[in-house]
C-alpha cells in the first residue's frame, strides 16, 4: 500500500495533474459558474508543499510571524502569504529571505527541480 503525501511532501508530476484535475472537477461541479483555471489550481497544490514546510519549521523553532517579519523587514502579511498560500500577496524576495532565514536552502532546491515551472513563473527558480 503507498503512502499518503504528507503536507511537506514535495508531489511527483504524476500526483500533482491527479489532484489538480480532481480538485478542479470538484470545484466545477460545486461551481459551475466560476471558471477554474488548471494553472492556478496546479501552482496552489505545487506550492503547499514550500508553504507547509516553512510553517512547519518555523513553529519548531518558536518563531512567531511577528519576530520572523521584524527579522527580515517585511510585514507580517509578507510571511502569512507565504504559509497560506496567496499568490497575489507573495513576493520573491520575502520568500528568498524566508528560506534562507529557516535554513531551508537545501530543501528548496529540491522544491525547485519538482516544480521549475511555477518556481520560474513566480520568480522563485534561485532558492
């Protein structure tokens, strides 16, 4: 039996177009109105991964979102958008800074590699 992904797992191309395509049939069927797009869908599921994983380490070092926004001279709204995530709020550079600021260089670039698309589209493909 295969393992579920867990929120920091970062999803194969494979499980990422099965959730985006059953996520979107979802969403039409409860929305019919609405027009989902496949591609904001994909870079919302691609992107949970980074964002849980800088929550996750974030909170195990007892780090607040106020201390980790003073640290890097952001506002706080910088960092939420970044663990919720919103693609409107987040910008590069914060995510850059983050990143580096939770030591998470290393991991990043994995994320990178599995996601160079989005990463590329959101600026993001130097972490």
């Amino acid at each position: 039996m295969e393992k579920s992904p867990g929120e920091t797992t970062i999803l194969t191309d494979a499980q990422v177009r099965s959730l985006t395509r059953d996520l979107r049939d979802m969403l039409i069927a409860s929305f019919p109105h609405v027009a989902w797009s496949r591609r904001d869908l994909e870079t919302g599921i691609r992107m949970m991964a980074m964002c849980a994983k800088c929550k996750e380490t974030r909170q195990k070092r007892n780090l607040s979102i106020k201390e980790v926004a003073a640290e890097l001279r952001v506002p706080q709204y910088r960092i939420k958008a970044i663990e919720k995530p919103s693609m409107t709020e987040l910008r590069p550079e914060s995510l850059r800074a983050y990143v580096e600021l939770l030591g998470l260089k290393r991991w990043s670039r994995r994320w990178v590699a599995a996601n160079i698309a989005v990463a590329k589209r959101l600026g993001v493909d130097d972490l």
